[in-house]
C-alpha cells in the first residue's frame, strides 16, 4: 500500500472522527490555526485536508467562519483497511489538545499536577551537584537496564509497596509511556485480543490502536474492574494482557479493592495473560494502597512506574519492575529503540531519592491534594454534581451533571467561558460513545467563578 501524504492521513481521520460522530452537522472543525498548532501541519497540509473533505460533500466552507460538518461520512467513504498512524490520529489529537495550556484559560482538565506544587524540589540545585560529580560519564550512553544506583533506589521504593523486587528486575524508561510502549511492543502482535479498562489511560489505546491490537473493553467500577465482564472476555478471547491502574485511577480517582485485587492475581494465574500495573500516580498515594503486583509479587505482572507527575514531566524518567526473564528482554528492546536511557535525568532522580528530599516532597505533596481533593468535592456538592467515587485523595475527580447527557457537550459550553474540561468520551476505546461524564483536577475546582459558570452551563 502506497504511503499516504500528510493530508491524506489528516483527511483520513477526520472522516473517521465524522463518521464516529465526534464532529456531528452542524459543529464548527478546528480553525486553520488550531489544526496547524495542534498537530505541526503546514498550512497547505491542513488546506489541502479539509478541501478534500468539501470535496467529499463533509463540510462546506462559511465565509470568514470557518469549515463546518455538513453530513456524516459515507458508507465506503474511508479505507477498509486504514493505516495504524490514521487509526491512532484520534488520540494524537486529543493528547495535543491535552498538553497545550491555552492563556486565559482554567485547566480543569489537565492531567497534571500545577508547577507550584512540585517548585519545591529546586531542580537546579540537584542539576549543579551532578555535574560536580562524575561528569565524564555524562558523556557517554548509559547502562540499557538504567543507572544501577537509580534502580538499587528503585527496589527499595518498590519495598514500602510491598513489592519485592531487585535492582536486576527493573528497567528504566522515558517516562510511564514508554514503559507501556515497551510493554506493547514486546508482548502484542497485530490482532491479539488485549484488556482495557473502560474509562481508561486514552493515550494507551493509541498505542494499542498503532499495534493493531483488538483492545477488550472492562468496565470500571467504584472498586475496580467489573469482574463479571472480564471473566467473559478472559472465556471467550483468550487475551494476552490486562492493562490496569491499581489506584490513583485515570480517569476516575478510584482504588482497587483488596478483594478484586486477589480474584485478578488468580485469575491471571489461572488464564495465563499478564497484569499491567500502571502506577504512574503512585506518589499520590499512600504507600499502603493495595496494589496487584504486590499481591502477585511480580510472577504475572508488571509494574510501570514514573516521577513525571511527582517531579518533572520534562525528566521524562520512569521504569518497570517484572520478573528477570522480561526485564532483560524488555532491557534489550529499549536497548535497539532507544540505545539508553538519559543518564544526566536518571542521575538527577536518583540524588533526589538519596537525601531525603523526596520524602520531605511527598509529604507536602499529598497533604495538598488531600486539602484539594476535600474543597474539590465540596464545589461538586454545591453545584448538583454527582461525583462517580469520593476518594480521600486523589488528582482527578469522575463527575457528570445531571442536564448534561453528552460531555462533549458541556465542553462547547464552558470554553468560551473559560474552562477547559476532559470530556468522557475521550477516556473511552469507543470515543464514539455518548458519555456524560467528565475528567476534573482537583487543584483547579477551588475557583470563585466556578459554581456560576456550571450553573448557566
């Protein structure tokens, strides 16, 4: 198959995102400006795209307006067989979309912690005393397993979860993602049967998406997985893995239960396939929140760790802790994608973790998300909302509100105001689905404007 152009794929995925209904008659596409900002096209690149699309009869051109959806996309309209990159360009939108802070704008959907609440770490000062110390080796590519003094901390972290682990059983990586890339990678061919969680971590099913994996939707529940679900896919499919997020969950804000925790270590055991712990906001959380891979100690799970949401997004450090005979298997992949991983961000994390101040950090971390997850669920209560699970602690909140039947919806509502959410639907394999739920960051509900603005919405 000829590769498609720019355009093409750009042309490809809009059908697609027409067709699934995420842009419905009658909505408004991206303006030339947004589409090239968002995802690094030309100006012809993006031109070219949504002529293609007039010329299919999708939308029409307003004058000084801009492009709108005039029909839903044809029958035969897109490749039977579409490209992985055209498949996955949903998600690449959405996580563009993401990670661009409009000015002006509250973030209530951002994935991430504000600046403030990790500026305590003062970087620079950690940054100098590397560089005083054992420069020459700044100079060259690191271990392909990752800084042996950074994974000897790595272990004993993993202990305060309970989880046994030796410095040889963990791999670094550039950051949570990679390490599921790695994972993805290694473990799933094209057409292999995969567990997700439903909402779930979007950026994941891209990847999945790019693999050519047939992706199993389970339903989160208050507690964790729908069990009854999973036991079905588990008889009927066969799957290889099970992708899951013990606590902390994204989107949701909820834990595990230690009872569903141990039906899926013997239910893994049983059927053979791999628990994927994803545990990127593990920092968040108390140490004592039950996890699966400590229940399984690492026989049939992996552990994907990272410090992007605790430390710094920009270090782009994370890691895996599984059994030896993966690690160095997954050791080699990381070694023929990436040749290593950064040394100088890796050395940083692992002074970080030698004097101290990372305690010191975590403290204070948690004792602000606490304070800001309880104001957080008092706005909600104030405002009508139903609020999906009420954790102590946690960066997100799951909420929907009861005149809104489409997230999507609110979402138009609220951006000319002011506020930008995470729709329900984006959290989904099936962005197509109608979801009246929303992804909210704890850090930003507590805003006097707030409860005036979701009123009128």
């Amino acid at each position: 198959m000829a590769r498609l152009t720019l355009a093409q794929q750009l042309t490809a995925s809009l059908v697609e995102q027409i067709g699934n209904g995420t842009y419905r008659v009658g909505d408004r596409l991206p303006s030339l400006r947004e589409c090239m900002r968002l995802l690094g096209h030309s100006k012809n690149t993006v031109i070219n795209a949504y002529e293609s699309l007039a010329s299919m009869g999708l939308v029409e051109a307003r004058h000084g307006q801009g492009f709108f959806v005039k029909q839903g996309a044809p029958n035969g309209s897109e490749p039977e067989e579409p490209l992985p990159y055209a498949r996955a360009m949903d998600t690449i939108w959405l996580m563009r979309q993401q990670f661009v802070r409009e000015p002006g704008h509250s973030p209530l959907g951002e994935g991430f912690a504000p600046v403030e609440w990790l500026m305590d770490l003062r970087l620079d000062k950690f940054t100098r005393q590397i560089m005083r110390t054992g420069v020459t080796t700044l100079f060259r590519y690191g271990n392909r397993l990752g800084n042996a003094q950074l994974r000897q901390h790595l272990a004993q972290k993993l202990a305060t979860y309970a989880i046994n682990a030796s410095p040889r059983q963990i791999v670094t990586t550039h950051g949570a993602n990679h390490g599921l890339d790695l994972i993805i990678r290694r473990f799933v061919a094209n057409g292999d049967a995969v567990l997700v969680e439903d909402p779930g971590y979007y950026p994941l099913f891209g990847k999945l998406q790019l693999q050519g994996a047939r992706m199993l939707s389970v339903p989160r529940l208050a507690d964790g997985p729908d069990m009854a679900v999973l036991e079905q896919h588990l008889r009927i499919h066969k799957p290889k893995l099970f992708f899951l997020q013990s606590v902390g969950h994204n989107p949701t804000g909820s834990d595990i239960s230690p009872g569903k925790a141990h039906q899926l270590v013997q239910l893994a055991e049983k059927h053979q396939f791999i628990l994927v712990d994803d545990d990127a906001l593990a920092d968040f959380k108390p140490t004592s929140a039950i996890k699966v891979s400590a229940l399984d100690q690492l026989k049939r799970s992996l552990y994907v760790g990272s410090f992007s949401k605790s430390v710094s997004a920009a270090l782009r450090v994370g890691f895996i802790a599984g059994s030896k005979e993966v690690i160095d298997e997954l050791g080699d992949l990381k070694m023929l994608l990436h040749t290593s991983s950064s040394e100088l961000c890796e050395r940083t994390v692992d002074v970080i973790l030698t004097e101290g101040h990372f305690l010191r950090h975590l403290v204070r971390l948690q004792e602000r998300l606490q304070a800001a997850t309880a104001t957080g669920l008092q706005v909600l209560d104030e405002i009508g909302a139903e609020v999906f699970v009420r954790p102590q602690q946690s960066l997100y909140l799951w909420a929907r509100f009861g005149h809104i039947a489409d997230a999507r919806e609110l979402t138009r509502q609220l951006l000319p105001k002011g506020f930008m959410i995470a729709p329900g639907h984006i959290f989904s394999p099936e962005q197509s689905t109608i979801n009246p739920w929303t992804r909210l960051n704890v850090a930003y509900l507590d805003d006097p404007l707030l409860k005036a603005v979701f009123r009128q919405a």
